[in-house]
C-alpha cells in the first residue's frame, strides 16, 4: 500500500471532473467526460494519458457548427470532443446520424458506452458511413490517435439500464495521475489570510 | 381527510405531501430535527435486529491510553474492524479544522479482520489522515480530538472512586467529537459500489453511522484504561447510565454543505421518504393506546431536551428559548389533541401557525411513535443513478420545467448585487469549500456550481432564441456551458425535492441551514454552533451501548434528556 496508487473509481471520477473544469472544459460536458472515462475503465482501457494531452492546451473551438436543420442525418463538420462530444451522442440518441470529423475517437466512444449505464441506449459507428460497428465491441479494442477523423454515429437500441461494474479498474501511472491532479489544482483557490476566515471556523478548539 | 393512494401503492393510506415549495426552504432545513428514518437510528435497529455482538480483539494502550485498539463486529455474516490509534497531541496542535494536521484518535474501519501486518502498516497512513493511501479494504477513514475538559474531569472522578458530575456530562455529552468521517472511495478506499450490495449496507451513510457508534465504544473502553491506569487501586467503571449519556461530537463546517447541492436525487430521496412518512402517520384515524402514551411521554422527554439545550451563539440560543417557550405554552393542547381522531394530523396544523422550528419538531414527534408505518421507508433512501439529461425533451418542455420548479429562480432580481454577493470555492488548503464575498476578480472555473438561479435564468435566456419545437440536444450542440444546468433542471421534474429553493450565493445565505438539514438525516442533536457555517453536535448520544443494545432498546433513542444522575 505504500509504494502503489490505489485509485478509486470514486476518485478516477472526481478528479477527472475536476481536471477537465480546470482546464476550462464546460461543467456538465465535463461530467459526462468523467462517465465516460468510468466506461472505458470499466473495458480495461485507460484513457487517462490522452485525455491530459487533449486537456492540456484546450481551448473550446468557436463559433459552434450551425445546425443543418435535418431530422434524419446532419453533417457537422470538425468537432472537439471535449466541447462537443455529449451532444453528437444526443444527436444520435435522438435518432438523428451524424456525420462530423472528431479529434479523440477513444473518448467518444466512451461517451457513447456510458450512455449504456446511464439510459440503457446502445450505439453502432462508421468511418465510411456504410460499414457499421457496436460501440460496445469496438470500444473493447485498443484505440490510437491515429484512429480520430470522421466518424458517423447512429443509435441502435433501447432497453434496460446495464450496471456499471467498478471494481479492479485500471490503475494509473504515478506521473499521469500527477498531471491530473495538477490540473484538477486550477479549480482550486490559493490559500491566503483572508479566504481562510471564508471557512467560518475557529483555529483553536480546544474545551 | 383527504387520502391519496396513487402515489403509495402500498396498504397505506397517506394525506398529500407538503409541496417542496413549502420543505425545501433553506430557513425550514435549518430546522429539522432528527427522526427515527435518521441513518443513526436506522442503524441500530438494524444492529439490535441481526442481534450484533462486538468484540474487542486488540487493546494495546499505554497507561496514557496510547497505542492501538480493535474492535470486531460482524454483519451478515462479514466481519467489520474499527482500527483505532491513540496519540499524544499538544494542545496547540489540536484543531477541529479540515486543515489539522495531527488527531487525538484516528480510525480506518477495516473490510474484515485486519491481521497485526494490517495495523502495522496501516497506522503510518490513518494518522495522516487526507495525507495517507488506502486500499478496498479499508472503508472509512476517521479521526476525533478530546474534549480535554470533559476527559480530564470523568479521568479525575474515576481514578479517584467517583463518578463524573452529572450536569457536565449532559451539557458536554461527548468523550471526543470527530472532525471528519470518509468514506465512498475518497483517498483510494473502498468505492460504495464495492459493498453497497451486502443487505445491511445498502442504506446511506450506514458504515459511516457505524465508524462512529464503534469510536463511541473505544471512548468508553479509553476512558476507563486511563482512570484505572491513574490510580487502580481507588478506579471506579463509569456508570452505565453515564456511558448512555456519552455520545460522539462532531465537529462540522461548510465541506457538509456542497453535498445537498451536489446530490441532487440522493436529497430528493431523502426528503421524499421523510414527507412521505409523515404523509401517512397524518392518515392515521384512530392510534392504538401504547402509540398516544408514548407521544405524551415523548413531549415530556422534548420538553427536558429543549430545557437542556443551550448553545453560546446568541441567534440559535434565541431560536431555542423562542421555540422552548411556544412548546411549553402548546403542551396541554398537545396532550388534548393526542386524545382525539387523527392527532397527528391535528398536532400538525396545530404548530402551522408556529415557528419552522416548531413545526418540524412536531414531525419528528409524530413519526416516533409511528415505526410501524414509516420504519420500511428507511429502505429508500439510496440513490443508484443520480441526475440523468435527456436530449430529446424539447425547448417547449424545457421551458415549462423551469416555469413549473423554478419560478422562485426565475423571480429573482438578479441584478441586485446583494443576490450575486457571495461565492462557494474551494480552498487549495485540503480542499477545503469556504464562502466568501464575490469578487472582480472571481475566475469562473473556481467558483462552485451553486448559484442555481443565476444558471436557470441564463438557460431561460437562452432558449428564447430557439422554436419551441427544437431539441434540447441542439440547444447544448450550440451552447455546450448550459449542460449541467438542463440535466438539474431535467432532474427535478422526476425528483421534486431535489432542488433547494433559495439563492445560495445571495448575502443572505446562512450555510449552517444546509449543515443542520444533512446532520438531521444522520440522527444529530444538540446542534451547538459556532457560527454560521460551522457547528458542533451530538450523535448517539443517549443510544444504547453495544453491550446494552437491543431490540427492545434500539428504537428509545428519541432527542436526548437526561437531568438526574444515573
């Protein structure tokens, strides 16, 4: 126990939020961030090291992409996934297929899978738009950067919430999770005299 | 009386829920007593039913009561450790703040039978507290200073042949107060998802209610090893009825708040099951004898506890005397009302004309006499799924959402500086949340997601811009920022009480509100505090030891009064 991190699933969760809110990612993206690292943990993959790089520098692309209007497929163009990649999920889940170039193909995968454990929707992706895969099957795989570009995704079923199995997750490296819990530090406020009267308590008490 | 069934598919017969615009009021949360759904008490009934017997298989103290102790108890079948170490701490060190450094006591309860390896290496961690690593196997991290003038008095008494003065124990009511209690995979410990499954564990709070029952029995057991150390030849054991009277403190300040906020459906649930057991004892027609004589005893225990709560902040210690003078004036209509049809009911809308507090410590009356009814709620009070967003709602529904849960939000004028005039963060002193005075200089990642009102009347904005018939998917696509604040607002519609309906970070805002509402739920009383956003209480205070526990017993744990000498 001395020598080796043991990291919760709790804390696998907490401090990826917080590390994405430091690096300005938007707080209910960032949530769903968070899930989605939990689902790819859960599938032996630990996406810890590429989520830093993308974190590390993010800056959210503008203006967002228009909507086309379509009810049945949209194309949307260059998306970041730190930024965007709920809501190309929702686009699916709503039944609508998108087509779009993203930036972190692992990532949104896992945010995909994660909609498993949290509404029990399944999802298929493409990288042509006629060659179809679960997202369940293919997020079991090892994914590179060198996978990211476009990337049609399309729900494919409904039905009962499936339990998110968080025991014996992957464990990170000790200077991974150093760099995460640097950047989870930037939500934090450097102490000082003052803000710490903001806790309202005595220094002593002793009765 | 006016039932309804449709929302309890039991046998029950309930009238209707207060409204959450009514409960979920910060001035009426800060309110709340403890009732017997309280996890405190829940756990008891539990410990008594599985018939637990503890076992102290370690007692290594030095005749300072330094060293190690532990304690087994087994549940279901598994066996459970408190691991305690005891150490000397300068006066000086000895701080009930998050940023301590040092502890009297510290405390890991263990997931089974630690082995002396186990003790061994654990110790190095347990008494750096927040500074240490844990595993799966250890499941609660805790730590308690003394009340150094308590100890000393009850060591001073024992050694000498004595028992300790009886009024200071009351007032005090505690060997050690804990200044934190972990758990949930904080720190690499044990995640709820590993344990959650075990039947006596699934309920909230419920390995973190027995940490502290079990730090409660190590006090006892230090107590008595330092008295008899001192002077054995003259030592007397503490008397049983003073053990009774010797609960935990606790030491709490504004890390409780965040949580109300951040758990959303978990405090729904909590609320629910509370209203929903008072819904159905005000159902009630006709109580049997035993439950009207156990009310009328239990107003004459309230009217001592009231009598023996004081506290040295001026508000609270007005709070109280206004509220003890109201209850004292109201006893003989309370002893009436308890003779007619539907007493509880009437006892109800008795107090309605009353103070918040007055009312609410009317619903933890009329649920104590009320078990049998209302004790199985306990059952549901976890939260497996949290807030939940769902895309395909549309801007049309989003908006009658926020018109139908959230016009207390959109009715505030924002922009009024005393309603923006405060800010949650988080310090990088342990990470310790502290409220301060909004700044210019406020960076927003900094600030805690608590200005709930600020964020819906900025999502309503929003919306304007879009047809009614637009998906809310496309809404986020377009403006990612407001993510958070639709998934809350989605949330409430499935989970009423879910949502506080006060502007948190207006210049109003009294935090310790937030910290008596969550510490009721636990079973706290004699909340003492010490300013608006910190206080000390009492838990288990006047509970049965674990050598007295029974289930005859385990339910006689209503607010504590004592005022005559065991």
């Amino acid at each position: 126990m001395t020598s080796n991190l043991h990291i919760s699933a709790n804390q696998w969760r907490v401090s990826i939020l917080k590390a994405c809110i430091g690096a300005h990612v938007a707080r209910g993206v960032a949530e769903d961030i968070a899930d989605a690292a939990l689902a790819l943990l859960e599938l032996n993959q630990n996406p810890l090291a590429s989520l830093l790089d993308r974190l590390d520098g993010f800056q959210p692309s503008a203006p967002t992409p228009p909507w086309p209007g379509s009810t049945q497929s949209a194309s949307l163009g260059p998306l970041q996934v730190l930024h965007h990649g709920p809501s190309l999920v929702d686009m699916a889940q709503a039944g609508i297929a998108c087509a779009c170039e993203i930036d972190d193909l692992a990532l949104l995968l896992g945010l995909a899978q994660s909609r498993l454990y949290s509404h029990g929707i399944s999802f298929e992706y493409s990288r042509n738009g006629t060659d179809w895969q679960s997202v369940s099957v293919v997020a079991h795989n090892r994914i590179t950067q060198t996978d990211n570009g476009p990337i049609w995704l399309r729900k494919t079923t409904s039905g009962d919430l499936v339990p998110l199995k968080l025991t014996n997750l992957p464990q990170p490296t000790p200077h991974d999770w150093a760099r995460l819990l640097a950047l989870a530090s930037q939500i934090m406020v450097p102490a000082d005299d003052t803000n710490r009267a903001d806790a309202g308590a005595g220094l002593t008490d002793n009765d | 009386m006016n039932t309804d069934h449709s929302a309890n598919p039991a046998q029950f017969d309930q009238v209707e829920l207060r409204p959450p615009s009514t409960v979920m009021r910060l001035e009426r949360m800060g309110s709340f007593f403890p009732t017997r759904l309280s996890f405190l008490r829940s756990l008891l009934r539990r410990l008594a039913c599985d018939g637990m017997q503890l076992t102290r298989s370690v007692f290594e103290l030095d005749d300072n009561g330094y060293g190690h102790a532990v304690y087994d108890v087994v549940l279901d079948g598994q066996h459970y450790s408190l691991i305690a170490y005891s150490q000397a701490l300068a006066p000086e060190d000895r701080t009930d703040r998050v940023i301590a450094e040092a502890w009297d006591s510290c405390f890991i309860l263990y997931d089974g039978q630690p082995g002396a390896d186990d003790i061994a290496r654990l110790e190095f961690h347990a008494t750096q507290q927040e500074a240490g690593q844990y595993d799966e196997k250890v499941l609660v991290l805790s730590r308690a200073n003394k009340s150094v003038r308590l100890f000393d008095h009850v060591v001073k008494r024992l050694s000498a042949g004595e028992q300790p003065d009886a009024e200071m124990i009351g007032k005090i009511g505690y060997l050690m107060r804990t200044t934190a209690v972990y758990g949930n995979g904080k720190f690499g410990m044990a995640d709820r998802a590993e344990f959650v499954d075990r039947p006596s564990l699934s309920q909230p709070f419920r390995l973190e209610m027995l940490t502290v029952y079990l730090i409660r029995e190590f006090t006892l057991d230090l107590i008595n090893h330092v008295a008899k150390c001192r002077r054995g030849e003259t030592f007397v054991e503490l008397a049983d009825g003073f053990r009774r009277q010797l609960g935990i403190g606790n030491s709490t300040g504004l890390g409780m708040a965040p949580f109300l906020i951040g758990h959303p459906v978990l405090i729904n649930n909590w609320m629910l099951v509370r209203e929903t057991a008072l819904a159905r004892v005000r159902a009630v027609k006709q109580p049997s004898q035993s439950a009207k004589e156990r009310f009328l005893q239990l107003l004459k225990q309230t009217q001592a506890h009231l009598h023996e709560w004081q506290v040295d902040d001026a508000f609270e210690q007005n709070r109280i005397e206004q509220l003890r003078s109201d209850f004292n004036e109201m006893i003989p209509q309370f002893e009436s009302l308890t003779q007619q049809v539907h007493p509880w009911d009437k006892l109800l809308r008795a107090c309605q004309t009353g103070s918040s507090s007055l009312q609410e410590l009317m619903v933890s009356l009329v649920l104590e006499p009320n078990g049998d009814l209302v004790d199985g709620l306990c059952e549901c009070m976890e939260d497996s799924f949290g807030p939940k967003l769902d895309p395909l709602m549309s801007v049309a529904q989003m908006q009658q959402i926020l018109s139908d849960h959230y016009d207390w939000a959109m009715q505030i004028d924002l922009a009024q500086p005393d309603q923006s005039a405060m800010v949650w963060y988080v310090s990088e002193e342990k990470a310790e949340p502290r409220l301060g005075e909004r700044g210019a200089d406020n960076e927003e990642r900094r600030e805690m997601p608590h200005a709930i009102p600020h964020k819906i009347q900025a999502l309503a904005a929003e919306l304007t811009a879009f047809t009614p018939d637009t998906l809310i998917a496309e809404v986020l696509l377009a403006h990612p920022q407001h993510r958070d604040i639709v998934r809350r607002a989605q949330t409430v519609t499935r989970h009423p009480y879910a949502e506080i309906r006060d502007n948190l970070v207006a210049d109003t805002i009294r935090p310790i509100d937030l910290l008596r509402c969550k510490l009721s739920f636990f079973g706290a009383s004699k909340f003492d505090p010490r300013s608006d956003r910190w206080t000390r209480i009492t838990l288990f205070q006047g509970a049965p030891t674990a050598r007295d526990l029974s289930p005859d017993n385990a339910s006689d744990v209503f607010l504590p009064a004592f005022g005559e000498r065991p």
